[in-house]
C-alpha cells in the first residue's frame, strides 16, 4: 500500500470516529523503528502513521538510541492533525548528561522530570535543539488530533503538593486532588514495599523507608480526555536519640538520625554538612561563592548501644574526599566517644584522588570497636575549614555491627614505620598481647 493510500485512508478513519474527539498516539521505540545505523546520514527521517520525525544522528552507539549531538535538532511533524504531546524517554535522568533536560523546545510548553520530557502544546510541528551534550532516546510518543475533530475538554486533574515526607508510625495525611473531569479518579502506588494506597478513595498507608510516586488516573469519556497526575512520597525511618546494634544509615534519603552541631560557621554560611538530595550522601563543604569560609562543624550519630558479646565489630562508611583541603588528615577526622567521656579521635585513611581530577572515588572505610564491647557510643565526622582552604567531605553507607575485622581505615603514621596502635587506632608505647598495628600490617602477640 502507498503512502498516499495509507494516509487518506487513516484520515478517513478519523473523520468516522474523530467526533468524539480522541487523540491519536504514535510511538518510535528506538529498538524496533530504526533511523539509519551507526554509519549513517545526519538528519536521518523516520515516518510512521501520519508522524514523520527528522532525528540528528539516527540511531548510534548501541543501535538502541535515538541520538542528538549539540546544537542539533529533532523535527516532529503531523500531516494529519496538529501536535498536542511529545514525550522523550531518555538514557539519562533530564539534569544529567543525555537526559531530556539537555533539549530547548520551540513554542508550546516543556519540562522534564527524571528520565522523560514532556512537551505539550498544539501545532504542526515541534522541533527541538540539543542545548549542551548530547540527548540519548530510546522512545519517542507523539500525540496529535486529527484534523476535523474538537479536542476534548482537560481532565484537570492536580494534586495539591507534588513532594512530600511522611515518618513511619506517624499520621499521614495525602496531597488534596482535585479534577475537572466526571470520570472516576483510580489511585495507583509505584511501589507497594513503600506504600500503598486504597484505589478508588486515594488514601495512603506507609509501609517501609523508602521514595514512591502515587499517581491517580481517570479514563477518557464523552466529554474529558483521559488524565493523570502524581505526587512523590518519600517515607523516612523515624529519628531515634538511642539505637542498638547492628546499625546501618545509608544517608539515602537524608540525615536519618545523625544530627548537626555547628560549632564554628563564618561569615557566610549558613550551614556545612548537607544533605545531598541527588546523590544520595551527606557532604560538607565550606567553599561558598568562590570563597574559603573558616568552620568547624560536626556530623553525629545518636548513641548506639553495643552488646557485651565477645565478638569482632567494626564501624565502616564509604568517604569520597577532594584535593582542597590544607591538610586533610587535621580537617576531616572520625571520633568515637563513650557515655560520660570526651570524643577520642580515630585514625583513619583516605581515598587517593587521581592525578588531573579534583575528586577522589567513594572507599570504605573500616575501624574496629574492639574494646567497647556492652558500651553506649557516638561516632563524629569532624570538618573544620580555614579562610586559606576548605575542602569538600563526603560520606555515606554507615554501618556499625560484627562483621569482618578489616582494619583498612587504620594506619600507621607513614613517618614512623614502627609506631604501633591498637585496633581502636590508639598509639601504643609497646606491643601488647593481641592485635597490633605496626607499619599498617598486623601483628599478633600472644
């Protein structure tokens, strides 16, 4: 069948059941509706059901992407009705290199979120300009309504916050919805190890710490189109003063039940340990707005209480550090102290950070807590920064607990081969019976 034939009769399928107004998705999985291969012409033009795409690079790399290099273009065209959506899925979240979030758009309305970005607007074609990077897709949708139909009225449906934090064990009240549509509103949660919600009335029960979207949904009908909406719930674990071992903070979702004592902020800050939203750690930094900022802030775990078993428990966290501190053994120091004594640093180590880069890789860490057993502790991550420098620390995967007896985070001084400590990290004067660390090895005595 020609293009031609196929179109007119496409067209005339619309006009038998285009009054009702419906809206006509087409979708180009990357997979399947090929742009050329990897050797091909830029500008590569795909046609599918009325909708013709002119995509950059055509399809590259992995032979699974749609791709647009910088200050390249993809043209989304309609020859049977005006444009209303466009939605991208990308490879990359839309801040990231390759997500949505690197695409300009003319006219109409774009915003992205995570891996999609969303176009909408009513027009004959779209074209959108790779603004930095590149954008990698691996879909494409394109909604349009045929020409001779009325658009149907919007569902309107909006809930009344889009990002909000429960506590387990705690009341939770949901976001108001509110719809302009008469269909019934279908309640749907994204993970039900997070929570769950009751489909037709929208109310939540928390579940488990964790990040969920709820979303609601109502179908198209006489007089609305179909609708959707969402919110994004993040349930955290609620904050304990006095915990037990084993004890685990990943520093995902937050600060958990670490706290802040800010003992020093200069002038100009406002705080220095931070909760890294998008990556997902905790990080501390006194450089603000291309200036070193003296501080001495402390990141501090609630008392956890350690068992009287004999048996080999070690605190572990992965740090990355970067190359801006003075000295980063002074700056960013890990201290242990126990109920009704004085903070007692550790020795610890740090990762390496390669030559020509500003940031190391993230490192475990471990320290043993032998000598603590039955006893009640807090750990501190001590920063401390200077108007001459102020590096940037971050940590994340906390764990206290037995486990293995790796003592990698304990070091001898690297001036004095035969200084000796013990596995708490403490200098020695003399070997002692058990573990001793002489030189960064281990040696027994019995």
């Amino acid at each position: 069948m020609n293009k031609t034939l196929r179109y007119s009769l496409l067209s005339m399928l619309m006009l038998i059941c285009g009054m009702a107004g419906a809206q006509v998705t087409v979708t180009f999985d990357a997979t399947t509706d090929k742009a050329g291969t990897a050797e091909a012409a830029k500008n590569v033009k795909m046609e599918k059901d009325g909708i013709s795409i002119t995509v950059g690079e055509g399809i590259l790399g992995n032979g699974k992407e749609y791709r647009c290099y910088k200050s390249q273009t993809m043209t989304v065209e309609s020859a049977l009705g005006n444009i209303m959506r466009i939605e991208v899925t990308c490879t990359a979240n839309g801040t990231a290199k390759y997500g949505p979030g690197c695409f300009t758009v003319n006219g109409g309305s774009y915003s992205y979120s995570d891996k999609i970005g969303t176009w909408t607007g009513d027009a004959a074609s779209v074209v959108f300009t790779a603004s930095s990077n590149q954008v990698r897709m691996t879909k494409i949708e394109v909604t349009y309504l045929p020409s001779g139909t009325v658009a149907k009225k919007n569902a309107g449906l909006k809930f009344s916050e889009t990002n909000v934090t429960a506590v387990l064990g705690e009341a939770f009240t949901a976001p108001t919805l509110t719809k302009e549509t008469t269909a019934d509103v279908v309640y749907s949660s994204g993970d039900a190890n997070v929570a769950t919600v009751d489909a037709q009335t929208g109310v939540v029960s928390l579940v488990g710490a964790g990040v969920v979207v709820i979303e609601a949904k109502t179908a198209e009908n006489d007089e609305f189109a179909a609708g959707t909406a969402s919110y994004e719930l993040k349930v955290l674990e609620p904050v304990k003063t006095e915990v037990n071992e084993p004890y685990t903070e990943s520093f995902e979702l937050g600060i958990g039940s670490f706290t802040l004592d800010n003992v020093s902020l200069g002038e100009g800050l406002s705080y220095v340990w931070k909760h890294d939203d998008k990556f997902k750690y905790m990080k501390a930094s006194a450089y603000v707005s291309g200036k070193n900022i003296a501080s001495e802030s402390w990141l501090v775990s609630p008392w956890i209480v350690l068992s009287s078993a004999e048996v080999v428990r070690t605190l572990s966290f992965d740090q990355c550090v970067s190359k801006y501190f003075a000295d980063v053994t002074n700056e960013a120091t890990l201290w242990i102290k126990e109920d009704g004594g004085d903070w007692k640093q550790f020795v610890i180590t740090y990762p390496e950070i390669p030559e020509g880069k500003s940031f190391s890789e993230f490192e475990k860490q471990s320290v043993s807590l032998a000598g603590y057993e039955g006893k009640k502790i807090k750990v501190g991550f001590k920063y401390v920064s200077s108007d001459k420098a102020a590096g940037t620390w971050e940590i994340k995967n906390f764990s206290v607990g037995s486990g293995s007896s790796d003592v990698s985070g304990i070091t001898a001084d690297k001036a004095a081969d035969k200084t000796i400590y013990n596995l708490a990290g403490q200098r020695l004067e003399k070997l002692q019976k058990g573990i001793n660390i002489v030189g960064g090895k281990k040696i027994i005595v019995k």
